[in-house]
C-alpha cells in the first residue's frame, strides 16, 4: 500500500493556489457615504450581483465576478477597489 504524502497539495498545489487567490484577492466595495442611489451599478452588473437596498447597493459575493464595472461607472465613484490587508502591503513594498 503505497502512503500518500502532501495529500493536500497534490494536483499540482490547487490548495496553495486558492488560499493565494483568498490573500490576494480584490474586490468590489461601497462606501456607503459616498452612494447616492442611483443604481448605476446595478442596472450595468452584467452578474446581476449588486441589488438596491435602502437607496443602497448592496453586492451579493457569491454572483459577483469581480469585472468591476460597478466601479468603473459609478458616477460618484462610490464603488471601490477593496484589497486584503496582505495585498496592500505588497503592493507599498513594491513601489518602495
């Protein structure tokens, strides 16, 4: 009987892969002051991810395909890149 060893990281490391993609991961966000409610967002999501609430988007993670055109076409610029902590500071340890 042949002993399987790294189980985990068989299949040529998908499990490091998707705990990298987890750290390094971006993502839409609203700043909640800055929304006026126009639903921009929501009409141009092609996912259709992001639905009014209280004059407010709000973004569903589990449709959203991070495209961010919600983004790109909020007209407030209420829509923002959200970036892990960990991404964050390789990027400012880059541009040092």
């Amino acid at each position: 009987m042949a002993v399987r060893r790294g189980h985990l990281f068989t299949s040529k490391g998908r499990l490091v892969s998707k705990v990298l993609e987890k750290l390094l991961d971006s993502r839409p966000k609203l700043k909640e002051s800055e929304c006026v409610g126009c639903a921009k967002c929501e009409s141009i999501c092609p996912a259709k991810a992001i639905v009014m609430k209280d004059k407010k988007a709000v973004i569903n993670r589990e449709k959203c395909i991070r495209c961010f055109c919600c983004q790109e076409f909020c007209p407030t610029g209420a829509m923002k890149v959200h970036r892990t902590w960990i991404a964050r500071m390789l990027v400012k340890s880059k541009t040092k």
